[in-house]
C-alpha cells in the first residue's frame, strides 16, 4: 500500500508539473488560436538559466527559480515581438503562418541552446536534492514536496487571476472573441503580449521544476515536453484551464503508475494511448466545448 | 455640438468596396436609422464607426474630433458603444461577467450601483446573473447586449438590427428600451430591417443602397415614400 501512495505522490507531482506546462500553452492556444511550438524551448531555456544560476554561481535555488521565470518571459515577449505580431498586422496571411513561425523560433532557440550549454546532460544538485523523510510507511522526497507546493500555488493563483480579476475577465474575453473584446474597450494587442509573456514565464518555472525533479537537464526536454503539453491540451480540450490541469495530472500519474507496475518501455507511449481513447470518445477532449454555429 | 459627422466614407470589405463615398450626420440626442436591403453596406458602416474596419478614404469626425483612425478600443472610451448584429455576447461567460465586461473602460466606484439598476431595468437578467451567457434565449441575449453597452456608460450607441431573429412581443419590447434610452440623453444610430419600426422611433433616417445613401429625409416622411420600400426590397431606385 505505502509504494502505492508513494507512487500517487510522484504521479501528482510530475503532474503538476505537466499541468502547469500545458496551462502556457493553453492561455496562448485560446487567445491567439495558434499552437505555440516554442513552448518546449522557452522552457528548457528556464531550467538552464537556473541551473546555470545554482551551479555555476552558487546563488539559491530562488534566485535560479526567479531567474529561469524571467528568462522565459523575455522570450516569450521576443516570440511575440518578432515571431507574431508582424504576421498578426498582415492582412490575408495564412492562418498557419504563426504556427510555422513558432516552429522557427524553436529551432533557433534550440541551436543556440546547444551553442551556449552543450548537448551533454548537465546536472542539476541542489541543497534540498537529497533530503528524504518518512511518513509512517511512505518515503517521501522533500523536492517533490517543494515542486508540488510551487506548481499547484501557481496554478491555483493563475486560476483565481483568470477567474474573478477584471485583466483575466479581458483575458477571457479575447480568447473567446476578440472583436467583441476590442469593442468593449480591451486593448486586444496588450492582452495577447501579457498572455504570450505569462504563459512563458510559466513554461519557465515548469522548466526548473522538471530539473529539480530529474537531477538534470539536457537540451532535448525541450521538444519533449513541448510535445506532451500539446498532448495534454489536446487531450484536455484545447484553450480550457480545467482541462489543461486535469490532463496533466493525468499524464503525470498515467507514465508513474506505467513505470512502477507495468514496463517502463510504455512510459512515453502510454499518454499517447490515452489520448486516442479519449478522442475517440469525446473528440473535443475532456473538458472542450463544440463551438455552437448561431445564424 | 456632438454629433456624429461622416464625411464621404469608402471602405473595403475584402476586395469589395462596401461603401462608396458615404456622407450623413447623427444629430446628439436623435435616433437615426440607416435602412436598406441586405448587402447594402449598413453593417459594414457600423463595424467601420466602432473601429472593427478601417476605412480606405474620408472622415468619421465624433465631437468635432477625428475618430476614424482609433482602434475598437479607444472608440468605446470616447463614449460610443456598439451593440452588434447577432449580439456578439460572450457565450463562455456568465451574464453577470458579461455585464461587468461592458463597463470594462470605467474605473469609477458607481460601477456596481449601475450593475444593481441594470439587473432591475432587466429583471430576467437578474434571475439568471449566474448562468453562462450562451444558455440565454435570443430575446435575453439581446436584453444583456444593451445591458452590456449601457454598463459603459456611453453618449452614443450603434445599434445593429436589434430585432434580427426574435418574436414579434419581443421586438416591441427592445424598441421601447431603445426609446427609453433615447430619453435618457443618449444619441442613437439604428440599422434595421424591420423598416417601418425603424422609421417610426426614429427622428431622420438614411436609405443605403450599394454601398451608398440613396435619399436621407426626416422618418415620419420616409414612411410614406413608396421608395424607400423599393431599395429595402434591392429595387433600383427610379
């Protein structure tokens, strides 16, 4: 029973992670209608800057955090500034244009991530890396405690911002019509940079907690989890928070439990899994609406 | 004087030109009312004015200030709101968040006070202030788009065929609360269907035929022009 709530535990936490990671992508997904396939290297970004900031010049763990946070939201105001809003001011350009262009910015950023921190994994010690108690029967690893407690507080900040705040009322507005937003007095072009730069900045701290949790980082994270929190959303229903944070959880337990009582050979294969089984029940995803068409 | 002054106004809707040179004024305090057949450029005018389109050539002067290059945003905060064709409510809100959305622009402390009279002007609103957006019939739909406009509190609003697709009980009583309004002191610019219910709340009205003013002339006199039956039916005016 104590491996099982052992396991529960790491489940939740790489799923918190997850969660969070998707939460970005979801918040970009549902004001811009795009799919920002630079996620995934705006957050490996974070976790090296902190990496960088804990190792190499043996500041804290915050100030590394702090810093992989702010990292990731410059980039994502670049990617904003320079990879979307001049395909947002052309008239008639294709409505996959700003896809193809994240795509771009990944690829970039990924280079200049192996010119800057190499292709060898890299890893990542800190003060509270090795300190382990005991509940009881169940072993419990002071890190995860730390990661779930970050993730689920901005998680939990970012829902009540979006929820009862007048900014993540806009928020909310743009992403469910921008017109409408705009005639209401919502600057629509300051909505989208701020969503664009939250979001990265939450890639980024996802980012540093996945380094916390592994030890280590290496620069293909990046393409991976971009790809599973495009599962995650996609599995969620794309542009809901619910289902972002629900389909983390998910993932994070599903490839815990897969490992521990299955064969970890499945790990990477079983969200995947879940996904066609989902879809093929519910095509919207857990929580995704049809759009209604009103004539 | 605040009036609403539009000055030889051509817009392209896509590669169409959807107004051709298109002149008139709202009077402050007057409802105006732009009729005219399907096609004819009306609700293309009203996204043009609330800063949804940006116009190709001539001048949209509100105040005595140019407006014609303001964004959506900015006309809403020099007191223009718009209550558009087919509602455009936020469906994934409730009616309460749509209501606080329309006075988005304020940041005065009277913004709850406001919310408390509109959910008593609009008793139905107040029942079902928790329910999300989408569920409301059309008839409350229409109720909190006016609500929602009202909530900002503007000098002027552009209503776009307030009426479209409701019951016949139901047009009256939207056309009523556009009149209230009118008393209230705020200006009104009417796109209608629904000609003669048009003309009869209003104080002066245009007839828009392919992108232009056909004839303009006080509604109480519009309404026995058999004309103005011919354009709204796409006749060619003789």
């Amino acid at each position: 029973m104590h491996l099982f709530i052992e396991q529960l535990i790491n489940g939740i936490t790489l799923g918190s992670i997850y969660s969070l990671t998707a939460l970005g992508l979801t918040l970009i997904f549902g004001v811009l209608d795009i799919l920002n396939m630079a996620h995934g290297a705006v957050f490996m970004f974070g976790a090296f800057t902190a990496v960088l900031i804990v190792s190499k010049l043996g500041l804290p763990l915050w100030v590394g955090f702090l810093g992989g946070c702010i990292v990731s939201g410059l980039l994502g105001y670049a990617l904003e500034m320079f990879a979307l809003r001049p395909l947002r001011r052309r008239k008639n350009t294709s409505p996959l244009a700003p896809l193809i262009s994240t795509i771009g910015v990944s690829i970039i950023l990924e280079n200049i991530a192996r010119a800057l921190f190499g292709s060898d994994t890299i890893s990542f010690r800190t003060s509270i890396s090795d300190i382990n108690f005991k509940l009881g029967e169940i072993d419990i690893n002071l890190i995860n405690l730390v990661i779930l407690a970050v993730s689920f507080t901005i998680t939990i900040l970012l829902y009540f911002w979006l929820k009862n705040s007048k900014s993540g009322r806009a928020l909310r507005a743009v992403s469910e019509n921008p017109d409408t937003a705009a005639f209401l007095g919502v600057n629509t072009s300051k909505v989208i940079t701020f969503t664009v730069v939250s979001a990265s900045c939450a890639g980024g701290a996802a980012g540093v907690l996945v380094a916390m949790a592994f030890n280590s980082v290496n620069n293909e994270i990046g393409l991976a989890m971009g790809l599973k929190g495009l599962a995650i959303i996609i599995l969620g229903g794309m542009g809901s928070v619910n289902g972002a944070v629900a389909g983390g959880i998910l993932l994070g337990l599903a490839e815990t439990f897969v490992v521990a009582y299955g064969d970890s050979g499945y790990k990477e294969i079983i969200g995947f899994i879940i996904i066609m089984a989902v879809l093929l029940i519910k095509p919207q995803g857990i929580f995704g609406t049809t759009q209604k068409v009103k004539v | 004087m605040p009036d609403l002054e539009i000055e030889t106004l051509s817009v392209c809707y896509g590669h169409v030109e959807a107004l051709r040179g298109v002149t008139l004024r709202v009077k402050d305090r007057q409802v105006v009312s732009l009729v005219g057949a399907n096609g004819a450029g009306k609700t293309t005018l009203m996204k043009t004015i609330a800063g949804l389109i940006p116009p190709l050539s001539g001048k949209i002067r509100y105040n005595g200030m140019n407006i014609d290059s303001l964004r959506a945003d900015e006309i809403i905060r020099n007191g223009i709101s718009y209550v558009p064709e087919g509602r455009a409510i936020l469906n994934k809100m409730t009616v309460l968040e749509n209501l606080l959305m329309g006075a988005y622009i304020r940041q005065d402390r009277e913004v709850m006070a406001d919310l408390e009279n509109i959910l008593e002007k609009f008793p139905i609103l107040g029942t079902r202030k928790d329910q999300l957006a989408g569920t409301l019939s059309g008839g409350e739909q229409q109720l909190l788009a006016i609500g929602r406009a009202l909530m900002s509190k503007p000098k002027f609003i552009l209503f776009d065929e307030p009426s479209l697709g409701l019951a016949p009980i139901v047009i009256e009583h939207i056309f009523e609360i556009i009149k209230d309004i009118n008393e209230s002191g705020v200006t009104i610019m009417l796109v209608e269907q629904n000609v003669h219910k048009a003309l009869s709340i209003s104080d002066y009205a245009y007839v828009m035929e392919t992108g232009k003013i056909a004839m303009e002339g006080n509604s109480k006199e519009l309404l026995y022009e058999k004309r103005v039956m011919d354009a709204y039916l796409g006749k060619k005016a003789k």
